[in-house]
C-alpha cells in the first residue's frame, strides 16, 4: 500500500542523481532564541549547484502578497507557515553568500528543513529542455537562469487554493483565501511574524461552515468540492506515480484538468503540466510566440516542441511576458461577500 511522502535527507532529482549536500543540525538553542513548547529549531543550508533564483522558484507557492502563509521580512528573509505530514512547522528562509539558510521550529521542523531543497527545485531535472526553439523562450531563459520548478509535496495543501481560484478573478481568489487561512489557521510555532498563519488541516477545511464560506466570497460548489477533497486527502498525498495522482484528483467531483495542472505543478513539480482552460493563458502563450490570440488547442500545438517542459515554458513566458501581452477577452465581474 503506498505510503505518505517521506522527507529527503539528501534528495535526487527523477533521473536518479543527488542533489548538492544539505547541512542539516539541531543546535541546542536556535538562532531566533527559544521558542515555545519544546520544539527547537532545526536549520540547513542548502547549496545549490547551479543557479537559482529563490524569490521566483518560490512565487507560485504564494498567493499573492498579503498570503497569510508567507512572509517577507524587513531584512528580506522569507518566513512560511505550513504543514507538514509531522505537524505544523515555520521555517524562515534567507539567501546568503554561501547558500541557502533555513531555520525551522514546530512539530514539522525536522521535516521542514529536509524537504527545502526540494521546494526549491533540486529535483528538477531540466535535461533536453531546448529554449532555441524559439527567440523569446531562449531569451527568457537567458534572463532566469535560476528558474526552478519546485516541489511542496503536499497535494492537498496545494488542491485547495487552486480550487478557490476555479472561475473567479484571481483578486478575488486571493482575497477569499486570506480571510479563510486568517480565520481558520493557526497561530504558527516559533517566533513568526505577526500576521503569519498555517493554513487550516483537512479537517479544518472540512469544519469550515457554510457562512465563512459565504462572507469570503465562496459559493457552494467551491466549497463543497474542497469538503469532497478533505474527505479523501490521505489518498491524494500518497507516494504514488504522477500518472496516479493526476488520476485520484480527477476521481473528486468539481476537479477537471486545469485544475490538476496547477495542483501537481506546485505540489509535485510536475514541468509539463499545463492548465487548459484558462482563456487568458492560452491568449499570453499564444500572443508570445506568434504576435496573435489562440485558444487551447493553439496554444497545446505551441507548446508541444517542449513536450516534458511546458510548464517551464509557461512560467518563462509569465515572467517576462505578462506586462507586455494586449489585454482582452472576457471579464470576470469583481465578487462581494454572498449573503
């Protein structure tokens, strides 16, 4: 019976190769000073051995800048608040000269700081990835050399947001899982930031009433389809092959297809996923290699030279084309609170 993903001590990418060594210690009193409980830090530094961009590797994880989860301190550390299969954990993040520095506290601390790298893209095997292919993908490239499709691990956490961004504008999207994550989150462990949340279990996605649903913008079906998911969480954050995870979300009533490609993308790091269905994607795709609208058939033809790497193509393409795509197309109306 397949086993819920474990933590890597020294993670290897998919063709089997390891990743660069991570230093990992529990030191008998932690940098950031106590903390609460007897849960004590435990750090790494990870060094990586290519280029890595770490804000833009981590960018798809966060849901907008006001993400309760996550953070952005004064000194530019990143803090995150999250679960992990031992329990919640914090772990702030800093970049410095001779790698990557995490500090972990929590019941998931251990585990946190054993499954950086992989968030962070060390398992991300870019091999016969070609950005010749085409000028403005190659140029792309060649802006973010440290772009890395990155791991969570956690399919459930990562279902639920993209389940509240079905349909919706993405402000929207946003805003209702700020005021569920606020209100139904937990205070982290450690000495986070104020304002930091971890975001709510399965079961506390499933005690969710019907009326925070509501006041947060989110209509039944929304809702209900993460209640379905809740139910069969454990299954869904099994070890089990991509093929067989993108199978299990499809079995949930209210999943289709975009929604799986953004699940695995973030919660797998799965670089050929793509989200069809989504109007504006294929219209920035479509205008970023040949000057024109396309649909989803369009934009699955352009893509189709980087087969295995499409989601790598999409994020390049995002980052440097976004601002500079035309926009329109259908508008979503902005939503209120349903009564």
């Amino acid at each position: 019976m397949p086993t819920p993903r474990p933590a890597h001590g020294r993670p290897t990418n998919d063709a089997g190769v390891h990743a660069p060594d991570v230093h990992r210690e529990r030191p008998g009193q932690g940098a950031a000073g106590p903390v609460a409980g007897d849960h004590r830090p435990w750090e790494t530094v990870y060094r990586p051995d290519r280029p890595l961009d770490v804000r833009r590797t981590l960018a798809p994880h966060r849901r907008g800048a006001f993400d309760p989860a996550w953070c952005t301190a004064p000194d530019g550390a990143t803090w995150r608040a999250h679960r992990t299969t031992d329990g919640p954990a914090t772990t702030r993040i800093e970049v410095r000269r001779d790698g990557v520095h995490a500090t972990a506290w929590g019941p998931g601390a251990e585990r946190a700081v054993a499954e950086l790298p992989d968030l962070l893209g060390a398992r991300d095997d870019d091999t016969g990835f070609d950005p010749s292919l085409h000028p403005l993908v190659h140029d792309a490239h060649r802006r973010l050399p440290g772009l890395r499709v990155g791991r969570s691990g956690y399919v459930f956490a990562a279902l639920v947001p993209a389940v509240l961004e079905q349909r919706v504008v993405g402000l929207d999207a946003k805003a209702s899982w700020r005021r569920l994550v606020t209100q139904h989150g937990e205070r982290p462990p450690g000495p986070a930031p104020d304002g930091l949340r971890v975001p709510p279990s399965a079961t506390g996605w499933a005690a969710v009433p019907v009326w925070d649903w509501r006041r947060a913008g989110v209509e039944g079906q929304r809702a209900d389809t993460i209640g379905r998911a809740a139910a069969v969480a454990h299954r869904l954050d099994e070890d089990v092959p991509l093929a067989e995870t993108r199978r299990r979300l499809l079995t949930v009533r209210g999943i289709g297809p975009w929604t799986v490609a953004e699940t695995t993308s973030r919660a797998l790091g799965d670089a050929d996923a793509v989200s069809v269905g989504d109007f504006h994607l294929a219209h920035l795709v479509g205008w970023a290699l040949t000057g024109s609208r396309t649909d989803d058939d369009g934009m699955l033809e352009l893509l189709e030279p980087w087969r295995g790497h499409r989601q790598r193509v999409i994020r390049l393409l995002e980052i440097t084309q976004t601002t500079n795509a035309p926009r329109f197309g259908p508008r979503s109306p902005r939503a209120a609170p349903l009564r």
